[in-house]
C-alpha cells in the first residue's frame, strides 16, 4: 500500500493513474485499509483530486466514489470535495462528480447537505457543455420530481402526502435561496421540465402543482417562531414557479395572498411585497375566472402603495396595474395618474436642480414613476386625457410627448444623477417604442455619450440597448416556439408572431450600424460591467444578423481570451454559432483577430504571456476549441498563418519600445501554439514543419549577421596548395557592434529561439521525437490517427526557458549570450540525427495536405526540407579551423564524405 500511495505522488500523470486504478481494486478486496491511521489514504486521494492532468482526477473521483460506497459514514467530510470539483475544467470530471453527488444526495437525508448538492447540480445547469448540463437536468428530474409523481396523483390529502411535499418544499426553497446563481438556474430547469418535448411533462406538472400549494399553505401558516424558513423565502421561490408555468397558481390561492400587498409599512414588508406583484404580475394575463371586486382591491392597494415603491417594484406595479385595467376595461384612472406625473415633469424643466437636494429627489421620483409606467403602458386610447395637460402637443404618440417632456433633464448643465436617471428613463420608453430611438435629437444624444467621457452614461446607454435587442430577439424566438411542421394549424399564429412587418422593423439595424463602432470599443477597453454588457449586445447584435459577420468576428475572438468568465462564454458561445454558418467568413479574419487577442491582453488584462501558469492552459484555448468543429485544412491554415505572422523582416524590425512589440507577440503566438490541444497527427506535423522553415530562412541571416558582426568570425583566406592556414593567421575585426545593432540582432535571435523553442516543446508533449530517434517513425499512414500526449512530460520547464529567453534584453552580456546561443543553435544541433530529408519531406507535404511523392522517391514540390538535428548546420560563412592534415585548393569530392555522424569542414550541407 505504502508503495502504491508513492505512486501518487509521482511526476507522471500515466503512473498515477494506474496507481489510482490499482487502489481500487485493492480496496475492493481489503476495505478495511480506510480504517488504517498510519497511511494518509485519503489525504492522498485528495491531493489527486486538484492533479494538472484531468485523467488522475476523474480516477481519483472514481476511487473516491468507491471509498464513498464502502464507508457512507465519510459522506459529511468528502461531499464538500465533490461539490467544488463539479466545477472542474474537464467535463468528464464534472460528469462523474454529478454522478457522486446524485449517489451521495440518496444516501442522506439531512437538508443541509442535500441542499448544498443540490445548488452546485443547479449550476451546472448552464454549463457550456451540453452533455453537462443535460445531464444536470435528468438528474433534478430523478431527484426532485420522478419520487413524487405517486403522491402527486392521489386526490385525497392523506398526512403522509402532506409531510412529504413540506419537507420537499422546504428544501426546494432552502436551495433556492442559497444565492442568485442557484435562483435564476431553477426557472429554466421547471420551464424544461415541464416542456412538451419532456417525456413525463404531464405528471410533473402535477408535482409542481402540489408544490405550489404546498408553499403557499406554508407562507399561511408560517410564524417566526416556526423552524422552517421565512415566509419572504417561500414566496421568492414562488416568483420562480410563477415566471416558469403561471397555470400552476389557482384564483384562489393569489386571493389568500392580498393581504400582503395591503400592509406595506417597514422596509421589512418589502420583500414579501416584492414577491407577491411579481407572482401577481405574471399570473393575472393567464386566469380568467378572477372576480372583479378582488381586482379592484387589488388596483386600489397598489396606486396607494406607489409614493412607497422602491424603484425596482415601481415596474412591476406598473405591469400589475395595466394588466388588471386590460381585464376591467378601464384604463381611465391609469392614464389620469400618468398624465399628472407628465404635467409635474413639464413644470420642475425650468428649477434649479442643483439648489437643493429636495428639489432633485422629487424629479427623480417623478422620472421614476414615468419611466415605469409609459414603458409598461399603451396610453394612446387615453390621447384626449394628455391634451388637456398639453395643448401644444400635436397629438400624434404619447411616448413621443413624454420624450418631449423629459429630455431637457439629460442635458450636459444638469446634475449626473439626474442626467442618468433621464437616460435611463428615455431608454425604457423607447424600449417598448423602438421608433423613437431613430429621432434625431434622440440618436445625436447618444452618439454625444458615446464619444464623451463619462463612463455611468454609457453603461446606462448600453443598458438599454441591450434591452431593446433582447426584445426584438423574443418577438422573433415567440414564432419559432410553433413547430414549422404545424404550419397547416398554426402557420398564421406562428406567422403573426415572428415575421408579421411593424412600423419598429428596421430600428434595431440601424442602432447596430450606427453605434456599433462604439460598443466594439467599449467591449475591449475594460473588464467591468460595461465590457460585460458591451458583450451582450455584440452577441445580439450577432444573433439577428444586423451586420455583417465579419465586423464582429475579430472582437468575439479577442474577448474569448477575457479571464473575466462571463465575457468569455458569450464570445465563445457567439463565434462557435458563427463559426458553424460562416466559416469561410471567419477563416479570413483569425490572424487580424489573433493580434487583437494579443492587444487586448497586453493592455486591458495587462498580461501580454499567451497561457495561463498552472495549470498551462492556452489563452485562444477557446479559439481552437471552435476551430476543432470545423474543417480540418481550416486549423492547418490557421496555425501556418499563426506561424508566418510572428515571422519578420530584420531591416523592419520595430525595436523602440522595451521589450520590443513583436517581440512580445511572437511570446504570446508561441504559448498559444505550444499548449493547444490539438486533434490528429497531420496538423502538428505540418505546424512543425512550418515553425522549423521559418527559423531555417530567416534564421540564416541573422545568424551570419551575428557571426560577422558580433562574433568577429570573416571568411578563411585559401591557403596555397601544400600550405596549412592556422585559426591564429586571421586578424579579428576589432570593431565592436553598435548597441542598437546588437539589441536589433538579440529581438530577431529571440524571436526564433522562442519559435524553435516552442517546436521542441510540442515534439516533446504530443511523442513525436521518437521519430527522429529512428524509432517507430511516424508515416504518412499515421498522419489522420488522433493525437496523443506522451505521459509525464509538463510544461514547467518550457515555460522557465521561453522567460530565460525574454530575460535576454537585460544586459549587454545577456545579449551578447543569446547571440552566441542562437549562432550555435544554426551551426551544430545537440539533437540526434534525423531522418533523410526526402522522408521529413514527403511527410511535411502529406501533412500539409499536398500530394505524396512519386514511387521513385522524386518530389514535386520545392518545398525546403526540414532541419536536420545531429550533422552540421549549413553556416553562413567557412569557419576556420586547424586541420588534422594539409587540404588540397578546393573542396573534395560529394561522393568521398565518411560515414559516420561527422560532416566535413567544407561540406555544403543543404539547410534553408
């Protein structure tokens, strides 16, 4: 056991894995080792659990898994582990942790415990991963509804129904309330549930029914004294069943909670207040049977209570009310209140807003009110009523009269606070009235915030864009919940939903193509919530097809490098969409998208390196993973670009800032390439076939610059036939090489060691150096077979070389040792020999997807070959040395060379 459990700490990820898998069958046949005290057992197991490999950590969850089944007693101590490894970057380790938690969350019955298993299974609800969340979904299906169907079917209320569905009820509510995340995961998870396409859709809708009631009775019967959680609890949980499936509330049970929108008199009824308009607010469209005499208690409560509202409650009153008016079919009263809310606004345009600060808060009030109400409400029925207040109004849109009303307050001399509470009160009008984003004092206000300085107005702009998009995206998504084969039944419901034309069609393009400039911009200068909402409505923008694909594509990309995790979902999530319809789109724009990727690290997430430490994980990680959908000569082209991008010009090589830009740049590619997870054979071969053709031409004349300038070597006198030449018989140039000079040969020297340095790393990490060892080579047959890392090899000691390289701008020294270095590395390679040239080469055509050479060995193509490892490289001038005896005028003949690994003096070894 003892050897075993050292095992597992080893460096290689495949011995410990096997170790792991050893352990369980070991335990299978001895558990009582768990009981031992002198093996850290399971303190090693954990220790696997955060492993760089996600292998190990999937077997050490399996081990786990196994403990757990042997000893349930360790559930309490372990079931804390399992919930934070739900969150694991693999999704076969967030599988099995679900799979542990399910069998952990039968096994117990405390609540704490089922409720904590139950919030991490509810978040991983959104996973990215579709398998992922799916099978979150069946799991709560299996957890919290397939046990109660049976009791759910039974009309008679028996006791131990009852006892049964509080106690569920309670825990649902528990978990609900554990944090928002777990709050907004539980509506989708009842709306897929309870969906037609779900096979027990039916009896689950009975279930929650009973849930309903049985929270309800709950928020009745509650007290403070009561163990159970708090009625403000439970009707928050309702609001999640209303906004769900409002056909699961009675008439009856929204009568039984009145009483709770009739008693607001703290900040503590505010909750519960809250809770109850919202259930009211979502539940009212869809009961008919409601008696009139209860809504207008109802209306009445809700016109007293609004001087109290908070703002967020103002709208959904707002809601509550109109669609009570709708059904009494009088929206007289409503419109009176409103008109008079104008008339006071209309009036305070001429006070001195930053007199005093009574003054100011009755104008935000007012706008409050406004902004709520003439959002919610089609007040154009009621026009004779607002032209009594305003006879100059030409009488055409009561939104366009409120705007008329309220711009005045968002102009540049009035106070912030209350400029941003107008703007956020246009922004909700034009919401529901979309046309009025196209007047031009409207769009010119816009585009003024937009270019201004004041970052608060711009959120508040991108706010309600976002909003009116996110509109525009449910009228066109309502048609679609038609299924298109019932078009013979629903093709005119189905057509009146989604594709009717409207007098706001067209509104949404022509924000996009008139702002979108700035949202780009704004997505990329930060990581706060502007940039978060910026994505959001660039994904929208890019979900309705306003613009062009392209105009979008290269922002998408660089914020799928954002360490900020909800940018980067909607970027990536976005780009795979795109991706999948617009490919060829996008093939043109990934080298223009990689250099913003780069920008944006550099001066946004000031972190110019191209991967992540511990553990190494690439930052276009989320690039390539789209890339990996599409077509394979797609990846192999974006790499060869990848490539030929950090390639450069000496003369122009841009050395003024420190470190150099290209410099850092090439870092940034090289990373990425070195640590992506690359899909086949083919495609690394061909990535290193170009990494090794770029160092081998450019590399050719910056090393003969550095030998000649640098290294003071010139080129050998011939000596005279039957004379010798000693290395001491050449002068050395005794000019030292300019500062600039030398720090412009260092930039390009590091810029190719990074490259070659990045070539040997990937040779290493996927097992293709045992080609070049002579040794199961790899042949054109293994070109399509899926990559495969070799075990035990990590990134630790590439990236430590890659920073030593980066050091070597420090000093003068440090660049006269990387110059030296990287001179070496073009003349002798420390590498074994390789194999033949017209070998690498036919496999560096077959891996780039050219034809294979002929039978004869005779290739078409002109392609260089590949660097030869272990015989001397091609220099770019005859390096002087003694000889062992006097040479004949010339060079000897090519057929006469030794065997052997040696090459001769004078030998012209062919290497570009």
């Amino acid at each position: 056991m003892n050897t075993l459990l050292n095992s597992l700490t080893s460096d290689s990820a495949s011995l410990k894995n096997r170790g792991l898998k050893s352990v369980t069958q070991l335990l299978e046949s001895n558990p009582s080792i768990l009981d031992r005290k002198d093996l850290p057992v399971l303190q090693t197991f954990f220790r696997c659990l955060s492993d760089s490999s996600s292998l190990v950590r999937d077997s050490a969850l399996n081990l786990i898994g196994k403990c757990l089944s042997i000893k349930p007693t360790m559930d309490r101590n372990i079931y804390g582990r399992l919930i934070q490894r739900s969150g694991d970057n693999a999704a076969s380790v967030r599988k099995r942790c679900i799979k542990l938690l399910k069998e952990t969350y039968q096994r117990n019955e405390k609540q704490d415990m089922r409720s904590g298993i139950a919030e991490a299974l509810l978040q991983r609800m959104t996973d990215t991963e579709e398998s992922v969340s799916e099978l979150s979904r069946h799991t709560f299906e299996e957890l919290w509804f397939l046990p109660y169907i049976g009791l759910a079917s039974t009309q008679e209320l028996s006791a131990q129904k009852k006892v049964a569905f509080e106690n569920h009820v309670a825990l649902i509510v528990k978990t609900a309330n554990r944090g928002s995340a777990a709050s907004l995961a539980l509506e989708p998870l009842v709306k897929s549930l309870l969906s037609p396409n779900t096979k027990n859709s039916a009896a689950i809708f009975n279930v929650c029914k009973e849930i309903v009631a049985s929270m309800v009775d709950a928020v009745i019967e509650n007290n403070s004294s009561s163990a159970k959680p708090p009625s403000a609890s439970y009707l928050q949980t309702l609001t999640v069943f209303a906004k769900a499936r409002p056909k699961l509330f009675s008439a009856k049970q929204l009568e039984v909670l009145r009483p709770y929108i009739q008693n607001l008199q703290t900040n503590e009824d505010r909750p519960v207040f809250r809770a109850v308009l919202v259930i009211y607010r979502w539940v009212f469209p869809y009961l008919s049977t409601m008696q009139h005499d209860f809504l207008k208690a109802v209306h009445k409560a809700l016109l007293e209570s609004l001087p109290k509202l908070a703002k967020m409650d103002l709208e959904e009153a707002a809601l509550c009310l109109w669609t009570i008016d709708s059904v009494i079919k009088n929206t007289t009263k409503l419109a009176r209140m409103a008109s008079s809310v104008l008339q006071q606004l209309h009036n305070s345009r001429s006070d001195d807003l930053g007199s005093g600060q009574q003054v100011a808060q009755k104008v935000s009030r007012l706008l409050n009110i406004a902004g709520a109400f003439f959002r919610v409400c089609d007040f154009d029925e009621e026009k004779g009523l607002f032209k009594e207040r305003f006879p100059q109004w030409d009488g055409k849109s009561v939104a366009s009269l409120v705007i008329d009303v309220i711009r005045p307050f968002a102009a540049s001399q009035q106070p912030i606070a209350i400029r941003d509470l107008t703007l956020e009160t246009i922004c909700n009008i034009c919401r529901s009235w979309p046309k009025q984003y196209l007047r031009r004092d409207i769009s010119n206000m816009i585009e003024g915030i937009f270019r201004g300085q004041d970052e608060r107005l711009k959120l508040t702009v991108l706010v309600g864009i976002r909003n009116l998009f996110a509109e525009e995206e449910k009228r066109s998504e309502s048609g679609a919940e038609i299924a298109v084969g019932e078009g013979i039944v629903n093709g005119a419901e189905r057509l009146g939903k989604s594709l009717q034309a409207n007098e706001n069609d067209g509104v949404a393009t022509t924000i996009a193509q008139q702002f979108l400039q700035y949202i780009l911009r704004i997505a990329l200068a930060n990581q706060d919530d502007r940039a978060v909402t910026a994505a959001h409505v660039v994904a929208s923008v890019n979900r309705q097809g306003l613009v062009h694909p392209k105009e979008t594509g290269v922002t998408l990309i660089a914020l799928e490098t954002s360490p900020t995790n909800a940018i980067s979902t909607i970027a990536f999530q976005e780009h795979r969409a795109l991706n999948q319809k617009h490919e060829s789109v996008f093939d043109k724009e990934y080298m223009r998208a990689v250099y913003e990727a780069f920008v944006y690290q550099k001066d946004v997430v000031k972190d110019a390196r191209g991967a992540t430490p511990q553990p190494h994980s690439p930052k276009l990680r989320l690039t390539f993973e789209v890339l990996k959908l599409g077509n394979g000569k797609a990846r192999k082209k974006f790499l060869a670009n990848m490539v030929s991008r950090i390639n450069f010009d000496l003369s122009k090589l841009d050395i003024g800032s420190d470190p150099p830009l290209h410099l850092l740049f090439a870092r940034f590619s090289v990373e990425n390439l070195a640590f992506f997870d690359y899909s086949r054979v083919d495609e690394i071969l061909h990535l290193l076939d170009c990494m090794e053709k770029t160092v081998g031409t450019t590399g050719t004349g910056i090393a003969h610059a550095i030998e000649t300038e640098v290294q003071n070597v010139q080129m050998a006198p011939q000596p005279a036939e039957g004379e010798m030449y000693l290395q001491n018989d050449i002068a050395p140039i005794t000019n030292s090489v300019e500062d600039q000079r030398l720090r412009q040969l260092t930039a390009g020297s590091m810029i190719l060691s990074l490259i070659w340095e990045t070539r040997t790393f990937i040779r290493r990490l996927w097992g293709l150096q045992k080609q070049r060892e002579g040794k199961n080579k790899t042949t054109i047959k293994d070109l399509n077979k899926a990559a495969t890392k070799a075990q035990g090899v990590s990134g630790d000691r590439y990236w430590e070389k890659i920073s030593e390289i980066m050091s070597s701008l420090d000093s003068r020294e440090a660049m006269l040792q990387q110059c030296r270095s990287f001179a070496e590395l073009l003349s002798i390679d420390h590498e074994v020999k390789v194999a033949s040239d017209d070998e690498e080469a036919d496999l560096a055509k077959a891996a780039a997807g050219y034809e294979t050479p002929s039978d004869d060995g005779n290739s078409n193509g002109s392609a260089p070959p590949s660097t030869g490892k272990g015989r001397k490289r091609k220099s770019s001038v005859s390096l002087v040395t003694t000889p062992s005896k006097p040479k004949k005028r010339g060079r000897p003949s090519l057929d006469k060379r030794k065997s052997g690994t040696g090459v001769s003096l004078h030998e012209d070894v062919d290497w570009d």
